[in-house]
C-alpha cells in the first residue's frame, strides 16, 4: 500500500527488453527512500513496481507486458524522471490516500494553467473511470495524491482538474507536464469497493413489490 505522497524523483537509468517483458533500473537521485531490499515494493510514477535488485545508486525492477500496455511505463524512455514512493509501513501517517499501485487508466494532460502560486493541470481519462471521479474526492495522478477540482463527463472521456501547490510541484514530475503528456491514473479505492458492494449502478435495480413491502412503504393486502 502506498499513499500518494511522493518522497522523491528518479531517473530511468537503462532498460533492457528480456523475453518481451522489460527491466529497468532507477537512479534514486538522492530521494528520500529508506535502504531497499530485494521483494519490497516501490511505487514508481504510481505503479507498484519489486525490488529484483539493488545498486548503488537505485534498484532494478520488472516490468510485464500487461504493465506495458496499460501504463505510460510502455512511452518512457531512458533519461525519464518518475515519482518514487516507498511502500507504506504500520504506524506512519496516511498524508495522502490509501493507494494500492495498480494503475486504473492512462490519461492524458490537456493543459496546464497557472493560478496564483499554484498550477492548475486539466486531465482527460477513460471515460469507463467516470464514475470513480468525483469533485473533492481523491485520485492519484503518476502516484500523486491530489483532490479533483472539477469534473465532467464527455461522450468518449471524463475531463477533471487538480490543483498543484507550489510544494508538489517542485518534489514530483508534475512541473514538467504540458498539453499531451500522458499520466497514470489511479481512482480512489473506496470507490472501487464501493461499486463491487452495489448490486448494481441502477438504483432502481432489485426494488419490487416485495422489497417495499417488507420496509413499509406499501400495503401487504
């Protein structure tokens, strides 16, 4: 588990193909990690990525094609900076949201505007997320944990903006998105869980006579 608050950005130091899956080592570039060790977890740009080996400078992690395929780790080349957070231990504080690496979506930036001290990033993603993306709820964007700003639904997406204080910017990636850049989406898990609970988005599913019988809300002659 992980929380979305970023401690550091790293580097894409090499990655080799092997087998069609992908390896990749990161440069922690000094952040903020606690001493790695082969099996632990790290999120990296929000996907939760296993520790295979540890250098000097970084570790080396595994990539399968399905992650490949439904991150934007399939569009980064060597030399690309990403987020880096350690998995989340007992007892320290949940800054963020609970957040579990396994990426929702890829969206994509549509722009970025400046607003006072902060930024505002406009966003598009898969319009199937729609229903998890709620305005003042959580969603983690490349592993952040922000609060959405805005939200609608178009025919074919669901736009949303985030707000980025100063202090975000300057400890993620996020200052360096422009227009098309593409991100990680993670939507909030109590969302996720709260529509495998429902029998189904219909409210009006599963109402029958019998139902409004049984709370009162009709006659039972």
């Amino acid at each position: 588990m992980f929380t979305g608050i970023i401690r550091g950005v790293g580097r894409i130091a090499e990655q080799t193909n092997i087998g069609g899956d992908r390896r990749v080592t990161i440069d922690n570039q000094g952040a903020n990690l606690p001493s790695l060790n082969n099996g632990d977890s790290v999120a990296v740009n929000g996907v939760c990525l296993t520790v295979v080996e540890t250098t000097a400078a970084g570790f080396s992690a595994d990539i399968s094609l399905e992650t490949l395929g439904l991150t934007t780790f399939g569009e980064l080349s060597t030399s690309s900076e990403v987020n880096l957070e350690p998995a989340l231990s007992v007892g320290e504080p949940l800054g963020g949201h609970l957040l579990t690496g396994h990426v929702d979506g890829v969206g994509r930036v549509l722009e970025v505007k400046e607003s006072a001290r902060s930024a505002t990033i406009h966003l598009a993603a898969e319009a199937e997320l729609a229903p998890y993306i709620a305005r003042k709820g959580a969603i983690a964007v490349d592993g952040v944990s922000l609060t959405v700003n805005h939200v609608e639904n178009t025919m074919f997406a669901v736009n949303f903006s985030v707000n980025i204080v100063p202090h975000t910017q300057e400890k993620t990636i996020i200052l360096g998105y422009k227009a098309g850049t593409a991100v990680n989406i993670e939507v909030d898990i109590i969302a996720r869980y709260l529509e495998r609970l429902a029998p189904s988005r219909d409210v009006s599913a599963g109402i029958n006579l019998e139902l409004l019988k049984k709370h009162g809300y009709t006659s039972t002659d």
